[in-house]
C-alpha cells in the first residue's frame, strides 16, 4: 500500500486539499500516519472514504449522514440494511416535501403570471402581478 500525501490524495480524489482538510477537522477522513516531517499520509481505503463522501453528497445526503453510513460500512454486521434505508428515506421525505412545496409555489407563480397581460406599453399601474402580490400581504 503506497501512502499519498494530501495534495496527491486530492488529485486523485478530484477535491481540493482544503476539502480533504474540512472532512479531516468534521471527523470524516483521517490520515493513516504522518511522515517525519509532519505531512498527512493517506492510504487507499482514505481514497475509497473520500469518493464515497462524494457520492454521498452527490445525493443530497448531509455529512452527518454520510458518517452514519461510514461508521456502519465499517463494521456492517453489527447494523441492519434497515438502519442504512432509514437514512436515505429519511432524505427521500425530506426531497419529497420540498417538490411538494416547490410545485405549490410553482402554480401560485404561474397563476399569476398568467393572468398579466405583460404588454411593454401598458403602464405597471394597474399590474396584476403587483395586485395579487400586494392582496396577499394586505390579509
């Protein structure tokens, strides 16, 4: 096993080392020695960490998750798959609830817009857009 210091380690993760250095101080990533010199040095499950940190929060999951699912890749007998689904049903709700507000929000806007006429000529006197805005606010 050839141990790589941080900015290899970045390369080849396709991070930067200031990335590598926040997983280290949140207690994602640790070097597996130091040189005599005092650099960090990573081994390979250090690159697996990190691609997997990637993937991680590619998905939206959150770095608290992402250590929940590190710790029990680490010792996968003594957690349930159950357990590994909680997490990512726990973000699929989360992603659920925000599409259901963001599609309410959508047709409000649409609504709206819809019912402006949008001319470049008219005055913005009489708006509907404005109008409806200013209705809301004034309940």
């Amino acid at each position: 096993m050839k141990l790589l210091q941080i900015g290899q380690l970045a390369k080849k993760a396709g991070v930067s080392t200031d990335t590598l250095r926040f997983y280290e101080k949140t207690g994602l990533l640790k070097p597996d020695a130091r040189s005599e010199s005092g650099y960090r040095l990573y081994g390979d499950e250090a690159l697996s960490r990190v691609h997997f940190i990637i993937e991680g929060k590619a998905l939206g999951l959150t770095l608290e998750d992402i250590q929940e699912l590190l710790d029990i890749r680490l010792e996968p007998s003594q957690h349930s798959c159950a357990e590994v689904k909680g997490i990512t049903q726990k973000k699929l709700d989360q992603i659920d609830s925000k599409i259901a507000e963001l599609t309410r929000i959508r047709l409000a806007l649409k609504k709206i817009n819809d019912a402006c006429c949008g001319h470049d000529n008219d005055s913005a006197t009489h708006c509907s857009i404005l109008e409806a805005l200013a209705d809301h606010h004034d309940d």
